[in-house]
C-alpha cells in the first residue's frame, strides 16, 4: 500500500511540473527574440545540413574536401543542435564538433557550448550587430588545461552562410578561415 500511495504521489508531483512548465512556456517566460527564431529556422529549414567546400585547405593533414553542418531543435525545440562532420572522398565522417545555442532567459543572451571529440569544451556567447551579422565570441579548454578564444562573424547573402572565423589574442580579431556554407536540400 506505501508503494502506491508513494508511485501516485511521485505520479501527481510530475504531472504538476508538467502543467507549471507549460504554462510558463505559453505565458512567454521562454520567449527568445525574433533574430534568434529566424536564424535557427533558416538553419534548419529543408535538410538542415549545410556543405562548405575546403579544397583551399585541403593536404596531407588535414584530407577533407568539405566540411559540413547539420542541424536540428532540441527537445520541445527549445534549443539549436549542431554536429560539424568532414567530408572526404565522398565520405561523411563522424562529428568532430557538437553544438549547443540556447536562450538564457536570465542574461537575456544566446549562449553557446561546443564539444570536441578530443575533450576540448568551448563556451561563449553570440550577439546580433547593428547591421545584422551574427557575432560568436568563446573561450575554449582543452583536457590538458590549454585555453584559447576564437570568434566568428557569420552572416546570410543570396541562400549562402558566410563564415568568417578568428583567433582572439590578447582581445585582438585575428582572421582565420573564411567559409560558405550552402543549404544540401
């Protein structure tokens, strides 16, 4: 008899974080700005994936002809998943890279968290300029204890995202790789 009167209450006691989460969400309390749902439709919109060709940088170490981007909402599509991939002689790799956006409703930023496949976590935050282009800015470590920052300026022209990527120093931009990304439907 303890048992059920102890599964009833653990029963009623989810059933009624349910009802409160989901009033929140229709009450707005998780309401993210409009720049943000419309960057991460267009992200996901048809396949979701987006090629980029690397054949500038492709060698001997670094063999991927194309890198790509896939992404999709997290549950309740409350989030942004990401997974980068290589592309090599036709051959999609396994992720080397795994994203995370997510509104913090307390900062009132999107954030960010990456995960690489060797252990390396970054974490940062991405901002909306004046003339519209995304700006990334994170701070990465690695497992063995190696900090870096980079940054990216990302922006959409003509069914194309452009990426420009950089090495932060000392608080200075540094560019990087330049990239563009089109929609594989």
């Amino acid at each position: 008899m303890k048992r059920i009167h102890l599964l009833t209450t653990g029963i009623f006691s989810l059933l009624l974080l349910t009802i409160a989460l989901n009033a929140q969400s229709e009450s707005g309390t998780f309401k993210r700005p409009d720049w943000v749902q419309q960057d991460w439709d267009l992200r996901t919109s048809g396949s979701g994936t987006w090629i980029a060709d690397n054949t500038k940088h492709q060698s001997g170490e670094e063999p991927a002809e194309a890198y790509g981007l896939k992404w999709t909402y997290g549950a309740g599509n409350s989030y942004l998943k990401g997974a980068l991939f290589s592309i090599t002689d036709g051959q999609r790799s396994e992720p080397i890279w795994e994203f995370r956006e997510y509104w913090d409703g307390v900062a009132k930023e999107l954030r960010v968290i990456q995960t690489g496949g060797d252990g390396t976590i970054g974490q940062g935050k991405i901002t909306r300029q004046a003339d519209g282009r995304l700006r990334e800015e994170q701070t990465f470590v690695t497992p063995a204890g190696i900090s870096f920052q980079t940054g990216h300026i990302l922006w959409m022209e003509e069914h194309t995202q452009h990426t420009q990527s950089y090495v932060i120093q000392e608080g200075e931009w540094v560019k990087n790789r330049y990239y563009q990304w089109k929609l594989k439907e």
